[in-house]
C-alpha cells in the first residue's frame, strides 16, 4: 500500500476504529432479536399451558340472570294458508322478563396450579344472587293473562362455560325451593321450573334466590340486568384488574386483598324490563345488545415474560453504552482494545437477558434479575480490569453496569413512569458520555492518542 495510503489510515484511526464498534454494536441486534423471539415462543408456551389447565377446571367465566321465561300459548285460530294452500302453523314465542332487583354477592379464591415451570392463576367463586321479579306489563306487551303458559316458564341463569360449574347450593322463588338443571345441548345455561301451581297466582313482586359455585380462570364477569343491581365482589388477591366496562363505584385494594362495589340503575342496560320473541333462547338478543359488563381479572402482579420481553428493548442501549464506555477507556488509558474484545464484551450483554429469562422461569423475575445482573457485571468488571489492566476502570464499569441494570429494573417494574424512566437513562448515558470526552481531540485519535491540553473554556 502507498505511504500517503498509510499516513491516511494511521490519522484516521480512531474514525475508524469507531466505525468498527458502531457495526459491531449493529450486528449485536441479531441476537438481541432472536432473544426477543425466544422470549415469546416461551410466552406463548406458557399461555397454552394455561389453556390446557383452563379446559378442564374452566375457562373465563360470564355469568348472565337470573331471566325469568314464560311460554306463549299458540293461538288455535292463527294458521294461514301460504299461497300453495298448504296450513302454516305460528312460530312459538315466549316472553322473557329482567328482575325488577338484582343483588350479586361473589367471594373469589384465587389458586395457582403448576405444570412443570409453568403457572395458571385459577380461581374458585361462590356467587349468591336474590332479587324480585315484577309482574310484567302484559297490555304494553299485546299480550293478555291466558296467553301465558305459567305451568311451562321457568328461570335461566347463563353460564359462559359450563364445564365450571362445580354445585347449586340454592334455587328458590318465593322461598319455594326450586331444581336446577342444564337447559337444551348446545346452550350455555342452567334453568328451573317454576313451582307446578303456577305463578301467575304467585306472590308478586316474586322473590328469587340461587347461590351458584363455578371455577373459572383469567375473569370472572357478571351482566347486571336488573332495573336495580347491587354487586359486591371480594376475594384475598391483592392485584385485580377491573377489566369490564364498568368501574366500581367503591372498591378498596391492600395485601389482604380487594373488595369491589357496584350500584347501578336500568340505565346501565339496553334492554326492555320485558320482551316478547320468537325463541326460547335470549342468547342471540343478548349478545346482540351489547350490555355493559361487569369484570375482574386476577392480575400476575410481575409477569416474567413480560419483562423479559421489555428488558429485551433496552438491550442495544446496553451495547451501544458499555462499547462507548469502554472506547473512551481505551483513548484515555492509552490501552489498545482489539474489536474481537468488543465482541466479547456485547455477547456478555447479551447473554444477560438469556439468562434473565431462563433464570426468572424458575426462582421469579426479581431474583432472575438480580443473579442475572450480579454475574454479568462480575464477568464484565473482571475482563476488562485484565484488558485494561487498570483495577480502578474495571470497578468503574462495574459500578456503571449496576447502576444501569437497577435503574432498568425500577424502569420495569414501574408500569405508570416507565418512558419518563426510560428517557431520563438515555438523557444521563449521552450526558455522562459528553462528560468524558470533552477533552479528547477526536481529528488527532491515532495510533498513539492525541489529547487536547486545552481546558474548557
């Protein structure tokens, strides 16, 4: 190569050698990347784990009533002929009637089951639900007393999935005990006929009572289709999440646990207090009216995979750091660093959040992290004291790692302020960095290192 060649590349050192740990802090992306995909191949894992337990204990629950049903007599003279001549008989109908009051009164106990290294959070709930039936408005209706089949109505309770549903401990109208049974395959719901003397010469308004136990996992939900709804929600785990459309009006949230409240009026619903349809289910209109729900999610407090998944984010700023750290090492102390050292030191940085994710599945994220951390700073701190040959800039940089590994770990673990975190590290890391190269004469970096001998102005 010429001589002017030479001179060329020997000024340009240093650009060049910062080019070089630029690629390399670029191509550290790939394995930052395939992490990334190894976390979530292991959250997907998990959540079908949780899947397979929810198949047989029971899945998200919805429950929805109590609705009372009342048959419709056919009307003898009702056949029209079509226009072929042949008899077309009337479509059975039934009247469908909300409680006129509604209280829901639900304990939740929380249980983690285990399969392997994997958890599903399940629940077990006792839901007591009493009230009032108001007779309905049978002229608003078209309809009068001797259309209505009284023997044949019953009360239905739906049940989102029925394989939880664990015992009826109580079905009663008018302090009458009633027996709950499944309705028609294929129909998510429980009914019970209403006493066999009829309830159209009943008590009214109609007093009702059931207390249902379910198993479920992930939510539990209620419809509240009551012109007036009372609900009350309690259970000893201390981070729910109130996920339906609904928020309570009171709610109380400590380590014992959480107590919920809601009062809501017949403004809440989009349905009539009664209707008439042309079926004996209400799931269709049901679904189709869009009812405001009321939710509770029993909420992982620190979801491993996903601060992994978000530790994962900050691995390049981690990469990009140390490297700059360790390049301003290298034109303050003199040292030569070699770019397969550089390497080395980004392949550390980026087995951390392997190990974070390997390690948080089997002893938890926090004291994952906190192992996770120690080692790869120890490892760090120890190579390049040897690289540098410098005690004073290895503790340096180790001091540096845990005080970047503790500020992303307050940065995980605070959902509210996480960017407001986030950005302040990145602010501090590009202070820090202009800090410690004010003085360098970047135009004379060269094999032999050129620091400016002037002073800040």
């Amino acid at each position: 190569m010429p001589l002017p060649a030479l001179g060329l590349l020997a000024r340009h050192q240093g650009t060049l050698k910062l080019a070089v740990i630029g690629l390399i802090v670029l191509l550290s992306l790939y394995p930052l990347h395939r992490i990334h995909e190894i976390v979530r191949e292991r959250q997907a894992t998990s959540h079908q784990v949780e899947q397979e337990i929810a198949e047989v204990w029971g899945g998200a629950q919805e429950i929805v009533g109590p609705i009372l049903a009342v048959p419709i007599a056919l009307d003898p003279q009702g056949v029209m002929p079509d226009p072929n001549g042949r008899g077309v008989g009337q479509k059975p109908r039934t009247l469908f009637v909300l409680p006129e009051s509604l209280t829901i009164d639900s304990r939740i106990e929380p249980e983690v089951r285990a399969r392997g290294i994997y958890e599903a959070i399940l629940y077990r709930s006792q839901s007591a639900f009493s009230g009032s039936f108001g007779r309905p408005d049978l002229g608003a209706l078209g309809l009068e007393e001797e259309d209505l089949q009284w023997d044949q109505a019953w009360l239905e309770v739906r049940i989102s999935d029925l394989r939880g549903l664990v015992d009826v401990q109580e079905v009663t109208w008018n302090d009458a005990a009633l027996e709950l049974g499944l309705a028609a395959p294929g129909r998510p719901a429980v009914t019970a006929a209403l006493p066999a003397s009829g309830a159209a010469e009943g008590t009214w308004p109609a007093r009702f009572a059931i207390t249902l136990s379910l198993n479920g996992s992930q939510a539990l939900a209620f419809l509240p289709l009551g012109q007036q709804s009372e609900v009350a929600l309690a259970s000893p785990w201390p981070h729910p999440s109130f996920a339906g459309d609904l928020l309570p009006g009171e709610s109380t949230i400590d380590g014992a646990g959480f107590t919920a409240r809601w009062s809501l009026s017949r403004f809440h619903r989009s349905l009539a207090d009664a209707w008439v349809q042309s079926a004996d289910d209400p799931g269709a209109l049901l679904k189709s009216a869009n009812l405001r729900q009321i939710a509770v999610r029993l909420v992982e407090p620190v979801n491993h995979y996903l601060m992994s998944e978000r530790s994962v984010k900050y691995g390049l700023l981690f990469v990009a750091l140390v490297s700059a750290v360790l390049f301003v090492f290298e034109a303050v102390a003199g040292a030569r660093v070699h770019p397969v050292q550089y390497v080395m030191v980004a392949a550390a940085l980026c087995l951390f959040f392997l190990l974070l994710l390997s390690l948080s599945e089997v002893i938890g994220f926090s004291a994952g992290y906190a192992v996770a951390a120690g080692l790869t700073t120890t490892l760090l701190a120890g190579y390049v004291t040897s690289v540098l040959k410098s005690r004073r800039r290895g503790a340096a940089l180790g001091g540096l790692l845990l005080l970047v590994y503790g500020t992303l770990y307050l940065t995980l673990r605070s959902e509210d302020h996480a960017l407001l975190l986030g950005s302040s590290l990145l602010f501090v890391a590009l202070a820090l960095a202009m800090f410690a190269t004010r003085k360098i004469d970047w135009y004379a970096l060269g094999p032999d290192r050129i620091l400016s001998k002037q002073s800040d102005a």
